[in-house]
C-alpha cells in the first residue's frame, strides 16, 4: 500500500477508536480517553493533502469553532442523519466549521445549531459539498446563524444533495465566486432558501425551496469587487416562500418580502426557465433594482456598481398560485389599487426602475412563458405608471453555455 493510503487508513482507525473509547470508557481512568471530538480538532489542525477524516455515527457535542487550513482533504461521515456535529453549546467562534483550503470535499454528516455560519469555505478552488445537512433546530428565529452552507470567494463549485433549514440570512448560498453548479438540494425556512450573489457563472437546478422567506435569490450587492452575472435557475420546486422574513435588520435579506419565489436583484444575464413555481405569495419571480429593495440607508452605494437587472430571460415555467398576499405593506396597497383585495399580482412583478443613461433596449427583460404576465409597477414614479405591457418583454437575448466543472 501507498504512504498516503496508510495514513489514511491510519487516520481512520485513530478517529473511531477515540469515538469508541470516548463513549464507552468506564473506571477511574476514563477521563485520559482521548474524546472523538478532541481527536477530531486534532485531525482537523494537523491535517496533511491527501487525508481523509472520518466521522462515526453519532452525535458529538461542540463549544468551539472547528478549523481546517489545508488543501487536499476530505471529511466524510456516515450520513446526514447519522453524523452530527452539534454546536448548542458553543461558546467561541464565528463559525461551526470553517475551512480556507481548496481541492476540498465535504459529504454525510450535519452540522446543528451554530452560533454563527454552520459551513464557511473561503478562497478555495475545486470545492465539493454534499449531503450535508446544516439546521438550526429550534425553527426560523433572528438568534440563529446566518448561513447555513457558506462558500465565498471560490472556484469551481460543486453543491449537491445538502439540506438547509432555519438560517437567518441564506441556507444554500455562494457569495463571489466563479463556476459554480447548486443541485438537487432542498432549503426549507430560511431567510433566503438559495442565494447566489456576485458570482459568475452559476447553475441552480433539480432543487427544491419551500417555506422560505424567499426561494432562490440571485443577487448583485454594491461595495463588493466581483460584479456577478450568468446565472441558470431552471428545473426547480419554488413553493410556498411564506415565511414571514426573520432576518437581522439592516442585512441584504431583510429587505426580501415574505413571498417571493424566484427574485433577481441588480443581477444581468439571469435564465429562468422549466422551473415549478407556486404560491408565493407576494409573485412567483420578483425582478428589482438596488434602489427598491429597501436597503435604504443601509449599506453605501459603489460608484462602479450597476444597480440595474438586465438580459433576464424569463421561459417555459410552469405557474400557479401566488401573489395573494404580498409581503410588504405598500405592495398590499399597491395589490388592492390595481387587482382589488381579493385580487393577486400577476407570476412576475418588476419594479421598472432602469438606468435613465443607458437605451431601453439594452436593459431588457424578457418572457416567453404562456400566459403569464409581468406587472412594472413603476416604482421610480411613485406608482403612476404601474401596469403589464407584455408586448414591451416580448423579446430575447442570447442563451447562457452550461456550466461544466472541473472533475464533476
């Protein structure tokens, strides 16, 4: 056998051992055991390219961050439900797990109850999670921690078969990164069920986002370096995004009315199509600029950032229910101005704010859905103008490549 083969299988036989000691020692010497957790940090610190840690059946109680810098190692338990890594009782850290290391993979266990991020990744290439499962178990609540799976500034992504549940910001998100797919997962009472923000090049597909504040976001940000643009969502289960908005005040997501099933904000060369979308109840996409998203004195705007969604494409979705009760007082005004109180929003509201330097044309937003219609509801004038003119989004834009990874 190979040095690296050794030292894997000696690491693995090393970290379940010290599960099973540290369960089941008995006597006046237990306390020298060396715990699974203990020797879990242990593996974590010491970690070499090549390794694999493995992480029994069980749950294992933590109180402090857990850390890997090293490149080159993966990190596999026995199953979502089976491997828990517990956090309750933290007391230190910003996050249950961060990892600054590329060529890494992560797959099979949970992380509960952070206090802050439950999965950080950050500046790595060649990232792969999967079938983790990140949840704050005591439901939606403003004290949980923001994000539930967490890679930022990174390349060629791969986020798969995980599950997200009660985050405070994002469950499923990816912040300014590059080449990135985000598969069959499910993200349920989130903030933000899946967020992709300032990333270029990004499949979001076969998931599915329900009982979120907002299902799945594609964002731009200002005051960021990485603009981000041409992002897929298609082939997803949007339903039901009701979940009355629980973010912290002051953060991007608190400005996402409770409802929303797909929205595009600042974000250019977005695809929408083949999705499922149903009974959000403020509109099944919401499209907006910076300037409407109640961000108002929150964050300053960059001089270089473009506020304005342009070359959406939205096709072929598949419609129903939806925008009954929508999650913003002046929106519900709005709704009963111009469709009466019992009466819904069309699937797909805009905010019809576009950048006044810049010809219309250059700026569109496009649908070839059926029936379905778009409202403008004009709000760079004060309402006036809010109506449907789909013979102004009868129009196309070139369709984005598929993403192709690296390895996947």
């Amino acid at each position: 056998a190979s040095d690296v083969y050794k030292r894997q299988l000696k690491l693995l036989v090393t970290l379940t051992l010290s599960a099973l000691i540290g369960a089941c020692s008995q006597g006046p010497d237990q306390g020298t055991a060396l715990s699974f957790q203990d020797s879990f940090r242990q593996a974590l610190e010491t970690a070499k390219p090549g390794d694999v840690i493995t992480v029994p059946e069980g749950t294992f109680a933590f109180d402090r961050s857990l850390i890997l810098n090293t490149d080159g190692v993966t990190i596999r338990g026995q199953g979502m439900e089976k491997s828990i890594l517990s956090f309750k009782g933290q007391i230190a850290g910003a996050e249950g797990l961060s990892v600054s290391a590329s060529d890494f993979t992560i797959e099979d266990l949970a992380i509960e109850d952070t206090v802050g991020d439950a999965l950080k990744v950050n500046e790595g290439n060649n990232i792969v999670i999967r079938r983790i499962r990140t949840e704050w178990t005591n439901g939606p609540d403003v004290n949980n921690g923001a994000y539930g799976i967490y890679p930022v500034q990174t390349t060629n992504v791969l986020i798969e078969g995980n599950v997200a549940i009660a985050a405070s910001d994002a469950g499923v998100y990816v912040g300014q990164s590059k080449q990135v797919v985000v598969r069959n997962n499910r993200a349920e009472f989130n903030v933000a069920g899946i967020e992709v923000e300032n990333t270029i090049g990004a499949d979001v597909y076969q998931n599915v986002a329900n009982n979120n504040t907002g299902g799945i976001l594609v964002f731009n940000m200002p005051s960021i370096p990485q603009r981000g643009y041409a992002t897929r969502v298609y082939d997803n289960d949007v339903n039901n995004n009701n979940t009355a908005n629980f973010a912290a005040p002051g953060t991007a997501v608190s400005g996402v009315p409770a409802g929303s099933g797909v929205m595009i904000n600042s974000n250019d060369q977005v695809e929408i199509f083949n999705n499922r979308i149903a009974n959000n109840n403020t509109a099944n996409i919401v499209i907006s600029s910076y300037f409407s998203a109640n961000y108002a004195g929150q964050r300053t705007l960059a001089a270089e950032f473009d506020p304005y969604p342009e070359e959406i494409l939205i096709y072929d979705n598949t419609f129903l229910g939806g925008g009954t009760a929508p999650g913003f007082d002046y929106l519900v005004q709005l709704r009963d101005a111009i469709y009466g109180p019992t009466g819904a929003f069309p699937d797909i509201i805009w905010d019809g704010i576009i950048d006044p330097n810049k010809p219309e044309e250059k700026q569109v937003i496009c649908v070839d859905n059926g029936d379905a219609q778009l409202l403008s509801i004009d709000a760079g004038n004060e309402f006036k103008g809010a109506g449907v003119d789909m013979q102004r989004h009868n129009c196309t834009v070139a369709k984005l490549a598929p993403i192709e990874l690296a390895g996947n």
